[in-house]
C-alpha cells in the first residue's frame, strides 16, 4: 500500500454538510448537520433529538479554518499560520496536527491526500 511520502501535505477540505457562520467579534461557528435516513429522521423527530454537532471556533482555529479553503497544504496553513501568531514553525504544527484531528474526529473537515508513487 502507498503512503503520502509528506503527510502535512494533505489539502484539507470543508464537507458540505458544515456551515460556517461569523459572530460579531470575527469567530466562526461551525454546525454539522447529518445526512439522515428516512428511520432517523422519524426516530428523532419522534424523541426530539437534535443530530446537529456546533462547534465555536478561538481566534486560531477561525484563522485556521479560512485557510482551510481546498487550495492551501496543511504546510502552507502551518507557514502562514506561524507567520500570523509570531510563532515558532514547530508550535503551529504541533497545534495544526492536534486541531485538524479533532476536527476530522467531529466530522467538521476532511483531508484530500494525494499519493505517490
């Protein structure tokens, strides 16, 4: 099996079931409404449950999450992110790593990889 010789060099991409929406100080909220099967649907309205996930982004991750625009490598969000923050290379891809896991756990981003041979 190949594997992507640069990990870092993965695009990450925003799914289209995730809507962004900016409050008034500039940070962006993130809603992730699933796609749902017919059963689902009646189960839930029937018990009222609510399958959307929110998540409200800091400062870096909005900063983070713009970059993250389908174009921009995960190496060329952590450059200008370092370079945004004034912080050392080595911390913003320690915090991008960390960041795009989570994001990736909670169904809010996905990597497109391309590999090599």
């Amino acid at each position: 099996m190949d594997t992507p010789r640069n990990p870092l060099a993965a695009i990450p991409l925003k799914p289209e079931n995730v809507e962004m929406r900016e409050d008034s100080s500039g940070r962006l909220h993130l809603c992730l409404t699933p796609k749902l099967g017919p059963w689902q649907r009646r189960v839930a309205t029937w018990l009222r449950y609510d399958y959307t996930r929110k998540l409200e982004l800091d400062e870096t991750g909005t900063q983070y999450y713009r970059l993250a625009d389908g174009a921009h490598t995960l190496t060329a969000i952590i450059e200008e992110l370092s370079v945004q923050l004034g912080r050392d290379r080595r911390e913003v891809t320690t915090m991008v790593v960390t960041f795009t896991k989570m994001l990736m756990t909670r169904n809010m981003i996905a990597l497109k990889i391309s590999v090599k041979p």
